[in-house]
C-alpha cells in the first residue's frame, strides 16, 4: 500500500515527467539544396533560420533542422534521407530538391522518382510534407522546362501532400535579388522567402 506522501511524490513525478515531454518543441526538417541551405551568405541569414525566429515569434516553438546540401540532387537527398528521419524525427518535413536535377537536365522520372520515394518515407514517420517545387530558365527548351514544372503539381496532387510551387517566386524577376552567378538569392532577400515557405505551411501547423 502507498502511503499519502509517498503517492503524493508519485504524482508529482509522473506530472513532472509529462510537462517535460510535452515542453519539447517538434522539429522542422528543411531537406534542399543551395538555395536553403544559405549558399553564399552567412548560415544566419538563411530563411530555415529564419523560419524558425518567426515561428517562435507566433508561439509555435519548432526547432528548425536544416539538412540542406549545395548541389544536392533528388538522388543525393533520396540516399540520406532515411537516416536523416531517424535522427530528426521531424513532424513536419519541407522537400526543396529538384533544381539540381534541372539544372543538369536529368531526367525527370528519376526526379519524380526520387522525390515520390522521400515523400513516401516521410509519411512512415508520420511526418507531414510540404513540397517546395522550382522553376527553370526557359533556355532548357519549353518541352523540358514545362514538364519539370508539372512534376511537383502532380506528385503533390497524387500523393496528398501540401505543395509550394515555386520557392523563388517572390523574387525570381528582381535580378538585384540575386548573387553575381544569377542563381542563388542574396541575405536581403531571405526574409521574402521565408514568408513565401510559412504561408504555404499553415494547413501544416493547424
């Protein structure tokens, strides 16, 4: 038989252990490339940090994992991503990859593939997914160009998940918005792609 006090100590731990648990923010996983990972500017000023100021801002205290890689290919991603899961075990994951992949003119089934296959990976760990899709430069032929751009439609379309369809369209006319080699968006403008990524994660935080 317990006595009083000793239930009494009981419950406190117990309660103690539970506001514990419960304190410890979920984590945000970014899984990208160059353009998330904060090529060319200080880590700091990267929207995924960012993101993670502004969340906290509005009381939903994620931690926010930027897993991101310049030059990462969906391949690349697709090989790491598992134990990436496993680490993180995020509850909410933003897929950006993909540019790499145009860029190279890879095929897009292998992309389509690939990233089908980390989604699908994410909802094993319960995981909610927003795609985060790309665009090309029209010197990639409209054919290669409009397919790449219909990839992230349909795959989000197909496998249920919340898409962004372009992560630079904000900024992807303003060309003082980007650094000298015209790919990678400069620290001044990470604050408009953060707030372009956080609108499209509110049917994920609700």
């Amino acid at each position: 038989m317990f006595s009083l006090k000793r239930l009494c100590l009981l419950c406190w731990l117990i309660g103690g252990f539970a506001l514990t648990a419960h304190a410890t923010p979920p984590t945000l996983l970014v899984f990208g490339d160059s353009l998330s990972a904060g090529y060319g500017i200080a880590r700091a000023q990267s929207w995924p940090v960012l993101l993670e100021r502004q969340l906290q801002k509005e009381g939903k205290p994620f931690t926010v994992v930027n897993a991101s890689i310049s030059g990462e290919t969906t391949a690349g991603g697709r090989a790491r991503f598992a134990a990436a899961l496993q680490q993180f075990e995020p509850a909410i994951v933003i897929l950006a990859l993909g540019a790499n992949d145009g860029l190279r003119g890879l095929p897009i089934a292998a992309m389509n593939e690939n990233l089908a296959a980390m989604i699908a990976q994410a909802k094993r760990h319960s995981a909610r997914v927003l795609l985060v899709g790309i665009r090309l430069p029209p010197n990639y032929g409209a054919d290669y160009t409009q397919a790449f751009a219909a990839t992230f439609r349909t795959l989000a379309r197909r496998e249920k998940v919340a898409l962004l369809p372009f992560l630079l369209e904000p900024i992807a006319l303003d060309t003082d918005a980007f650094q000298a080699d015209g790919l990678h968006p400069t620290a001044a403008v990470q604050p408009k792609l953060m707030q372009h990524v956080r609108t499209a994660l509110t049917p994920l935080l609700r």
